[in-house]
C-alpha cells in the first residue's frame, strides 16, 4: 500500500494518514518517547492528534447529523408507504424498497461510529469484530444500493423503449428474485473487505500499544478495490448514462410523433370540413381554432411533461457521478498514490472528507429522486399520513365514550348500595339515548373528515 496504516474509505474515517506531523504528547494526540545514556530525550513515535481542528469537526458533525436525519426519515417513508398500500407495489416500487432497504443499513450501521471517530481517531474501542462486521455490511449495502438502481434503470428502459416486453419481463414475481439475487451477489462480493480489515496496534520493540488501535486494513489486497471501482462504478455508470440516453431519445422521439399525428388530423378534419356544405363558414373556422387550441394545450403539457422527466434523469445520472465518484478516488489514491508530499496531503485529506460526505449522502438522495419526486408517491403518503391521523383520532373518541360508559355504571352500583336501583336503573336508561346520539355524530364526524380527505 501506498499509505502505511491508513483507513482506506469504507464508510470509515480516514484517520492518521500521515506521521509527518509535529510531536505531541498531551491529550490531543499520543506520542513515545525514550532516553539515551545522557539522559537526553528523543521522539520516535508520533501517531499524530486525535482529532482534526474544531474548525472541521463541527461541521463535518452537524453535516453528519443532518444528513442522518434526513436519510432515516426520507428511508422509512419510502417503506411505510410501499408497505401500507397495495397499490404501491409494483415492479418499480418494490426495486425502490429494497434500495431504501440498502440505504437505512448504510446509515444505521456506518454514521453513528462515523460521528464518534470524528472527535476520537484512536484508540479503537468497538473491537475487532464489530470493525469487520460494520466495514463488510457497509460494503454490503454500498453494493446491493447501486445493483438496484442499475436494475431499477433496466426496467424503466424497457418499460419506455420497449413496451411490449414490459409485460413478460416486468412482473412482481421476477422482480422479487432479482432483488434476492442482488442482495445474494452483494453478500459474497463483500467477503474481500471482511478479509482485509481489522484492528491494527502500532508495536514497539515487539510490544503492542493498545492506545494505537485503530480499524483499518489489516491484510490488504491491492488489487481487490480496483475491481470494485471498475465493477461497481465505472460499468455501472456507463450503463446508467447509456440507458437513460435512450429513454431521453424515445420521449423525444415521441413527443415529435404526437405532434405530426396532431397536426395531420387537423389536417383531415379542416379538409371533412370543407367538404361539408351543411355547415356554415363560421362554424368551420370555429371548429378549426378550437381543434387547434386543444391540441396545441395538450401538447405543451405532454412536452413539459417530458422535459420534467428528462431533466430528473438528467439529475440521477449526475447525481450518481457526485456521489460516488469521490469515494472510489480516495480509495484508489490511498493505494496506488506512492508520493507522500504535502500537496497530496492536502488533496488526499480533502477528498477524505468530500467522500465521506457523498458516500452517505447517497443514502439520502435516493429516497428524493426516486420516491418523493413522484406525485403518485407524494398522494399516497398525503392518504397514509391521514389514515393513521384518522385512526389514533377513532381510538381516542372511543376511548372517551368507554369512559363515560363506565362511569355511568359505577354510579348504578353505588345507587344500588343504598336502596334506589329501579329510579337509578331509569335515569341510567333514560341516559343511554344522548350516548347513542353521540355515538351517531361521531360516526357523522368520521364520515365527513373521510369525505374531506
């Protein structure tokens, strides 16, 4: 490797990248030092500070933070709303599940030790198990996260461009076992990170110093990220931005189809018209300019309509390209990368942290592009939200008349107690029609806020 005891980027802070750093010795950092015969003290170990300046790690947290919010409640959206409506599940949907699947995992399992290694590089205090646990997941959902919306493009090709296959190669069933199999194929290709990471001590005339643990790559194979930038980014780019290519050419082509097929029935229905010496000159030209009109609206909103989707397909290629385009060259710098000069270390830390933003907000951008920007999607959550408002409001009305009910009872019993039952029995049935009135309004109640709704 080019850099010795380096994280390289697996959702995992990149800490301690290089020991040219000045000495330090109090609690921002750890250092070794020993004496001569003449007493003479001298450095040689610096492990360098354990944390970066507040400057960078207060808002690298707040980003962080920020981001992890945003991704869980964008993530947990998108599933409750596949999951509570049946309508919802298509062949598109149920890809756009298992990708927010993908990415609640990433955030769950990466940010929260992310946030801790910011304010404490060293030492590493989850254990080793939980380092290669935590990278092989990462890696895991990094891989099943960028399949599915390879294959989620896939189907939107077809369903555009093809449509008439749509119908054999987009079923429920066939997709259910393309998402397995993603997640199976994702499962195996991250074994080489579960082989190269664990907890490394730095030694010291063959003694380990548990204050320098840190997760990191503990058997590296140098060539083994190479072939996850090429199979996991770079084809699946090219694939990504050739695909929706075409899908951009076939709406095009399309809108300019509808628009000679417009254009010619007006044609005809001009020539029918003329032809036609029952109707008046008026009439004809009335005829024209509202045949006109019409086609003219119905066209501009079809081709507004394609430009918006358009410019969204536009957005998740680049969006990809952003995301993920950092992350695969820090990896690929921090081992091919053998010059260790202080330029490079400025870029070399400064990709860190762009990548270490973009890995995550990945997360957080799929469910937006995908889910929120669909209107059937923004309804279907609008129902699903007043649904639930309009059941936990059903159970607390219920809730009160049960109470009211109840209290009506204790008031029978304690009459009975004291000889009054039969005028206490009537004035308890003379009570029960208000209840049922009340019981009425509010299933009244129920049905109007329903109506509105």
């Amino acid at each position: 490797m080019a850099f010795n005891n380096e994280s390289v980027n697996l959702g995992l802070n990149a800490s301690n990248i290089f020991h040219t750093l000045p000495p330090v010795t109090d609690a921002t950092g750890l250092g070794l030092e020993e004496e001569d015969i003449a007493g003479n003290s001298t450095y040689v170990f610096d492990f360098g500070p354990k944390r970066d300046s507040l400057s960078s790690v207060i808002p690298m947290t707040v980003i962080y933070i920020v981001i992890l919010i945003t991704g869980l409640v964008g993530n947990i959206c998108t599933c409750f709303v596949i999951i509570r409506n049946k309508h919802m599940r298509t062949v598109t949907n149920y890809y756009l599940f298992s990708l927010a699947l993908s990415d609640l995992l990433l955030l769950i399992v990466g940010l929260p030790q992310e946030l801790y290694l910011l304010w404490n590089k060293y030492p590493y205090v989850f254990g080793e198990a939980f380092c290669i646990i935590r990278g092989y997941t990462s890696e895991m959902s990094t891989y099943a996260s960028i399949l599915t919306i390879t294959l989620f493009t896939l189907e939107r090709y077809f369903a555009i461009c093809h449509p008439l296959r749509t119908h054999t190669m987009s079923k429920l069933s066939r997709a259910i076992y393309m998402i397995i199999g993603v997640w199976i194929f994702s499962l195996f290709a991250a074994t080489h990170v579960a082989l190269q990471l664990g907890v490394v001590f730095y030694e010291y005339k063959g003694q380990k110093i548990y204050e320098t643990a840190e997760c990191t790559l503990k058997t590296p194979l140098q060539h083994a990220f190479l072939g996850s930038t090429l199979a996991f980014f770079i084809v699946p780019m090219i694939v990504i931005s050739v695909l929706y290519v075409q899908i951009g050419m076939q709406l095009r082509e399309s809108d300019s189809v509808s628009h000679n097929r417009s254009e010619t029935n007006i044609e005809q229905s001009e020539t029918l018209n003329g032809d036609n010496k029952q109707f008046s000159l008026k009439k004809v030209h009335l005829a024209k300019l509202l045949k006109r009109h019409s086609t003219r609206s119905i066209r501009g909103s079809a081709t507004s309509s394609r430009k918006a989707v358009i410019k969204m397909l536009f957005a998740v290629v680049v969006a990809f390209f952003i995301c993920w385009a950092p992350f695969h060259a820090q990896r690929l710098m921090a081992i091919y990368v053998v010059q260790q000069t202080p330029t490079v270390v400025m870029i070399y830390t400064t990709l860190t942290h762009i990548s270490g933003i973009t890995y995550y907000v990945s997360a957080t951008i799929n469910p937006i592009l995908y889910s929120i920007m669909s209107k059937k999607f923004r309804h279907a959550f609008k129902n699903t939200l007043a649904h639930c408002c309009r059941k936990n409001g059903s159970y607390e009305r219920n809730s009160l008349r049960y109470s009211s009910y109840a209290g009506c009872q204790t008031n029978v019993v304690r009459s009975n107690n004291s000889s009054n039952f039969n005028n206490n029995s009537s004035l308890s049935r003379k009570k029960k029609p208000p209840e049922k009135e009340e019981h009425r309004n509010g299933n009244t109640e129920w049905r109007h806020l329903a109506n509105n709704n």
